[in-house]
C-alpha cells in the first residue's frame, strides 16, 4: 500500500502509537492537522505568503484531495488573516475529514462504539502497521545528510511533529537531541510551525485560565 498522499493524512497516522487502538498523546491534533494542510498547500504552489498571510497562488487542479480543498476555498473565500488565524479556523472538523477520508483510502477502519455505553461513536483503527511503519523510516531519514535535500515534507512533518510536541515521532529526548537539525528543517518548512506553536500555547493558556 502506498503513502499517503497528502501530509495531514501522514501525520494523522503517525499520530497513532505502533499497535494502539488510539491516538494516545496530548497534541491538539486539530490544530495540528490544520497546520499540516495549511503547509501541503504551500508545498503544492497553491498558497503562498504574502506579508505574513496565506493568498491562493494559483488555480487548484480538478483533482485536489478534498480536505486541502476545503481548506483552500476557506482561504480564498475570505479576507485576509495571518496563519495563526487559519491555523485555528474551524480546526475540530479537520480530525474528522482527515479520518473519514482515510478509511476511504482504505487506510483506517471505524470501529463503531458508545462513549459511556450510551453515546454512539467511531474509532479509527490503522488497517495496516506497516504503513506507519514506513512512515516512520521516511521520517528518520530526515535526520540525516543535508538539510537542503531533505524533501519538503519530511521536513514539514519533522518541523510540524515539534512544535506540536507529537511524541510519537519525538520524544523529549530526541527533541532536544535534535534541536539544531529541527531548526533548519522548520526554517526550510516556512511560517506555519510558528503559527501552530502559537495557536497550541492560546488553546492552553485559555483552557488552564
């Protein structure tokens, strides 16, 4: 089975720890995922940042994956906002667009359950490890040789993965470890691992307020 191809869709797997039943970490994944679109959309030639706002840079091709489409048309449809803004921006329905277009993909099955007995619910389950699995390599290899060659979005993913602190592609340890290469990697991503970090300390300093 191929990757995936988009980079909200990667991290959205990446997100889940190797054999686990859910995601199991305490990185707004919401936001985090609207950053990763936000940055597949850069990468694509389709966004660009024009005095520290996202503009639409050219026309989307007919065949966009639907969630970066989505994303897109929002930007396009309004006034001009920083990233931060964007970023944030009806972020809790991205989890769910993410997911839904997985188990189309035939990467996630949904485990119907009840939340408390009572409520009923979904639960992605990664059809196939191996895939993360990959993933993970493709990741690892961001660690080595120039940073320039590293492709862009092993370096969003990296420069994402840290500033949303997603331990299940860094740990502290290899944070910290790591410090200087995940500061040429984000410099190379551009201005949405900033966004994001700013977005993630609001959403907390709001819920612990």
């Amino acid at each position: 089975m191929d990757l995936p191809e988009t980079l909200p869709g990667k991290l959205y797997l990446l997100a889940y720890p190797p054999d686990a039943e859910r995601q199991r970490n305490r990185t707004p994944l919401s936001l985090l995922l609207r950053a990763a679109a936000l940055t597949d959309l850069l990468q694509r030639g389709l966004l660009a940042d024009q005095d520290g706002r996202p503009q639409p840079d050219r026309p989307a091709p007919s065949r966009l994956d639907p969630v970066l489409r989505t994303v897109l048309d929002q930007i396009a449809e309004s006034k001009p906002h920083g990233w931060e803004y964007w970023v944030r921006r009806n972020d809790r329905a991205i989890t769910h667009a993410v997911r839904d277009r997985l188990s189309e993909e035939g990467y996630l099955d949904l485990r119907e359950y009840r939340v408390l007995g009572l409520f009923p619910a979904l639960r992605p389950l990664p059809r196939d490890q191996s895939v993360r699995q990959r993933l993970g390599a493709e990741i690892e290899a961001a660690f080595t040789g120039p940073a320039q060659q590293v492709e862009p979005w092993r370096a969003a993913a990296i420069a994402l993965a840290a500033a949303a602190e997603l331990r299940t592609v860094l740990t502290r340890q290899r944070q910290r470890a790591e410090q200087a290469r995940i500061a040429e990697l984000t410099t190379l991503t551009g201005p949405v691992p900033a966004a994001l970090r700013r977005a993630i300390r609001a959403r907390r300093a709001a819920y612990s307020g």
